[in-house]
C-alpha cells in the first residue's frame, strides 16, 4: 500500500478548486476509497465548503470597499468642479449679457453629473428636479434681476 503525505493532501483539496474527492483522487493518483475514508474521517468537505464561504464573504468585503472608495472619489471630484465652476459661473454672472450662458452651463453641469451617477448606479431614480434651490441658479437668478433692471 502506497503511503500518502495525508497533511498536503488535505491542504490542496481544501484549498483548490476540485469538484469532488473524485476528481482529486484521480488527478493525484491515490485509491479513491481511501482518500474518501480519510476526507470523511478528517471532514474535509467541512473545512472546504467553511474555506469558501469565508473566501467568498472577504471578496464581497474588498469589493464594497473598492466600490466604496470609488464612488467617494468621484463624489470628491463632483465637489471640486462644482466649485471651480461655482468661482467662475460668479464671475461670468457679473457680465451683463451672461444670464443665458450660465443657464447653459448650470444645465450641462447637472446633467452630465447625474448621468455618470446614474451609469454608476450611484443613483437609482431617474432624475426628478426638487424644489430646492442650488447655488448655482442664486447666482442666474440674481443677475437676471440685474439684467431686467438694466433696461
């Protein structure tokens, strides 16, 4: 009977992606009902099937915290144009004839943020514009006021 390093079998069949003790069996050229006395012996269907579920809850783990990290990324990098673009749309409202190209701009704005949060699934609803009012449309506001007051 041919001796078998038990220790690094068991180790290699818990740790590798075999179907079954069968396919391991033979792929490692031991007698198929040994390996089965001692697997069932040892539980090693226990230890793999707890390997895995372990295995598969890290990836879900690092995975929410790529995407996690991901989606704050781009949320730091929304923040930071809004307010490259909040500096200038207030110096582009001081000009009298601007009330139509800040509109513009505001728009393109919202829209291309809320569609790369949408391809992202960052937001789930479809966009549906609240009542709240952005710094944004203060600024057209007022220099429509300005501009109405001008003639």
């Amino acid at each position: 009977m041919a001796k078998y390093d038990w220790q690094k079998l068991k180790i290699e069949y818990i740790t590798g992606e075999w179907n079954s003790l069968a396919e391991f069996a033979s792929a490692n050229g031991v007698n198929a009902t040994i390996l089965y006395r001692r697997a069932r012996a040892e539980k090693w269907q226990d230890e793999k099937v707890q390997r895995q579920s372990k295995k598969s809850t890290r990836i879900v783990q690092k995975t929410i915290e790529k995407q996690i990290e991901s989606e704050s990324e781009i949320n730091t990098k929304h923040y930071e144009l809004w307010v490259q673009i909040l500096t200038k749309a207030t110096a582009l409202a001081k000009e009298a004839d601007s009330g139509g190209q800040l509109k513009t701009l505001a728009e393109v704005i919202e829209k291309a943020q809320k569609g790369q949060r949408l391809a992202r699934g960052m937001d789930k609803e479809v966009f549906k514009p609240s009542g709240d009012v952005r710094p944004i449309n203060l600024i057209f506001k007022d220099t429509k006021r300005e501009h109405d007051n001008s003639d």
